[in-house]
C-alpha cells in the first residue's frame, strides 16, 4: 500500500473514531436530559455539580470548539467562569443546565453533519 494510501486510511479511522466520541458525548447528555426531565427535583441534589464538570470538560478534550475561548464566548460566558466549571468550582445555576445541555448537544450533532460529509 502506498503511503498515500495509508495516510487515508488512517485520516478515515481518526475521524471514524471523532464520529463515536462525538455520539458518545451526545448519548451522556440526552441521558442526563431524560433524567432532569423525569426528575426534576434532581438538578437541585448535592452532587450533580460532578456530571456538568464531566460534561465542560468532555467536551473541551473531543474539541467541541476549537478552544476553550469559542466555547465560553458560544456559552455567552467569560473564560473564567467556563474554566471554574470545568474544575468543578462552580456551576451554572440548575434551571439554565437544560439549555445549556441542548446547545451542546445541538453543536456535537452538527460536527456529526459536517462529518459525514467528508467520509
């Protein structure tokens, strides 16, 4: 095989493997939407702090945005309050978490799109 070849291959299997991330990243929120939706007392417990730090930082290692200042200035936040979510500092306030989660969700899907469309 030529090098060429195997330069392809290996561009195919990278972004077959951004695909899956990127999939995983969305079923770890709709999941985490069901059960705010069915539980809605449950945005409020101690400890739900742990799962958006989860989330922030997944999506800053799968490159979400291109840096960590795109994602804050997406989320209409300074990169410090972004960088404390992602520490587990602090945390949006429970009622905006939903939106919040939707517009991630929303970006990764359409990375998805854009995608597929090169494979």
């Amino acid at each position: 095989m030529t090098k060429q070849g195997e330069a392809g291959m290996d561009k195919e299997i990278l972004e077959k493997t951004y695909l899956n991330q990127l999939r995983d990243f969305i079923n770890q929120i709709d999941g985490r939407l069901v059960f705010e939706t069915v539980d809605a007392s449950a945005m409020l417990k101690s400890g739900q702090n742990k799962f958006f730090q989860t989330l922030i930082d997944s999506a800053v290692a799968i490159e979400l945005f291109s840096s960590v200042q795109k994602m804050a200035d997406a989320l209409h936040i300074s990169k410090p309050s972004l960088e404390r979510w992602r520490l587990g500092k602090s945390a949006p306030h429970p009622i905006a978490r939903p939106s919040i989660f939707r517009f991630l969700r929303d970006t990764a899907s359409l990375k998805i799109s854009e995608l597929k469309k090169t494979i």
